[in-house]
C-alpha cells in the first residue's frame, strides 16, 4: 500500500467542538421529559407575572390560589416579544453567516485580534457578574447582567476552541483524540451556566412586564368599567373610597341584598377570589380587596361601563 507524500501526511483529528453537545442534551432528555420542562419554564414566567402584577397592588398572589391553567395563560403576555426577537436575531445571524465569502467564513481572526476579543468578552462578562455583588449604571438594565454572562461565556468558549484547533493542527498524527469525558464536561458547564442566566432572564422580564401592566392598568382606573356589590352579609369595606349603602336592613324591600357597595373597579378574578380596588387607588393609597368567590352569604356583582351615570337601586 502507497504512503501519502510527507508534506502531504494526515492531519490528527481534531473532532467537532458540538462533540458533546448531543450527548448532554441526549442525558438531559432522559432525566426530564421536553414537555414536561417546557411546562416548568412556562409555569415559571407566569408564576413571575402574576406575583409582581398583584404585588403591585399590595396583594400576595399566593394567597389567591391560582390555578395552573391561570398561570400558563399569563405566560401569552410575557413570552410573545421574547420569543419574536430571539427568532429575528437567530435568523439574522445564520443569514448573515450564510451569505459571507467563504474566504472570510474559513479565515481565522489574528492573535492580535483574537486577543482583543478576549479582552473586551473578558470585560463582558465581569460586567454581568458583578450585578450580583454591586449595581453600576453599566449592569442595572433590564436583563443585561444575564445577557452579558452569556455572551461573554460563549465568546470565550469560541476563542477556545479556534484556539484548541489550531494545537491540534500542529500535533503528530499519533496523538491522542480528545478527551470524549472533558468535552461532556465542558459542555455540562455551558448549559448550566446559559441555563441559570435564562431563568434570571426570565425572572427580570417577567417581574417588568408584570410591573408594567400594573402601571397601565392603575392609569386607567378613572376611565375603566366599575362594579356595583350587592351583599346578603355587610362586608365591612369602611374604607371612605367605597361608598356603602343599606338597603332596607329592616326587611322593607324585600330584597335578599341589605348592603349596596359603590365606588369599585374589578381587577381579576383568579384563583378562588374576586380581587376589586377603588376607583381612586392610587400606589400607597388605597388598599386592594379580595373577596371570596364561594362567600358565606349571597353576593351579586353588576357591572357596568365607565360613564354610565344610571342610579344604583338596592
């Protein structure tokens, strides 16, 4: 059998750097099902959503005892602009990647440059992790602590592995492949390290959109549709925002309702309670009332448009 040239010989090989990445998503598969973490992130943004919404308003949300299905639907609202832009900006730079020359796709950056991008991906992600110790204008943003520990992982990872291919380019044929067990490793780190900052991600998102809804709604208190109670049982709302009105406690009237409630605005209901606020709430004013859906005594709720200024009767 011919023997290739000298200044021909193989190449050892250097393996592909996603060799382990298969093989770590294989282990995690196994270890939870796709649905169900698909469940347990979706759980996770509406659980965010929902607390910082209500806690807004002054109320633990846990105390409402939302059902899962509740908490799922929030995450409609939270995930939609996320999603949009992780798609825009994947389909932007596999795009962009795809239409390069395929003289500067195989071209390596020089020491120089490489250096440079270590340092300023170095400074990156520095950046990201010292929001955990101190804020600094550079880390308070929204979601740029997470961002910046992830960009800066996976940059340094990729001057890594340039740089690991180059070794091995200059090692004899009879070298040793690499270690199958140190790539598993490597990649283990990588998606613990993009996993974790995901969920703080997810955590900062969910807690501003949450916030941010509460705002707009609370804006629109003035203009929104309010609620008029009627209750078997005197609730005791002796707040001076909500107006109570007795209707024939004495029995004249004939109606099984003896108290009139004014003055509400309906906020959600969730779980197995009404939660309701004044029309003129206002952050540090005012204080949320939750209601139980199955109260002790009859309770009617009627609703009515903003502007209509038709008298309430008992």
């Amino acid at each position: 059998m011919s023997q290739p040239p000298a200044d021909q010989a193989p190449t050892p090989p250097t393996g592909s750097a996603f060799d382990g990445f298969t093989h770590v998503a294989r282990s995690i598969g196994q270890l939870v099902a796709p649905t169900t973490l698909l469940t347990a992130v979706l759980f996770y943004f509406g659980w965010a959503h929902v607390y910082w919404f209500f806690n807004y308003f002054g109320v633990d949300s846990t105390t409402l005892n939302p059902s899962i299905r509740e908490y799922l639907m929030r995450t409609v609202d939270t995930l939609y602009v996320p999603l949009i832009f992780v798609g825009l900006i994947g389909m932007a730079v596999l795009w962009g990647y795809i239409s390069l020359p395929d003289s500067i796709r195989s071209r390596q950056p020089s020491r120089w440059a490489t250096a440079v991008i270590a340092v300023i991906a170095a400074a990156v992600l520095v950046n990201g992790v010292s929001r955990i110790y101190v804020v600094t204008p550079l880390n308070k943003g929204l979601c740029v602590a997470p961002l910046s520990i992830i960009a800066g992982v996976l940059v340094l990872w990729m001057l890594v592995v340039l740089r690991r291919k180059r070794l091995r380019e200059r090692l004899p044929t009879t070298a040793p492949p690499p270690s199958q067990a140190a790539t598993v490793a490597e990649w283990t780190i990588l998606f613990i390290m993009v996993g974790i900052n995901l969920f703080w991600i997810a955590t900062d998102y969910s807690v501003a959109v949450g916030q941010t809804r509460a705002r707009e709604w609370a804006a629109q208190l003035s203009t929104s549709s309010h609620v008029i109670i009627y209750s078997e049982k005197d609730l005791h709302l002796s707040r001076s925002d909500v107006r109570t009105t007795a209707c024939g406690t004495d029995g004249s009237t004939g109606s099984a309702y003896r108290f009139r409630y004014d003055g509400l605005v309906p906020l959600s209901r969730i779980g197995d309670h009404y939660v309701l606020v004044p029309r003129t709430w206002t952050r540090g004013h005012g204080a949320a009332i939750v209601l139980p859906a199955q109260s002790p005594g009859a309770i009617r709720f009627e609703f009515r448009v903003a502007g209509d200024s038709a008298p309430a009767t008992c």
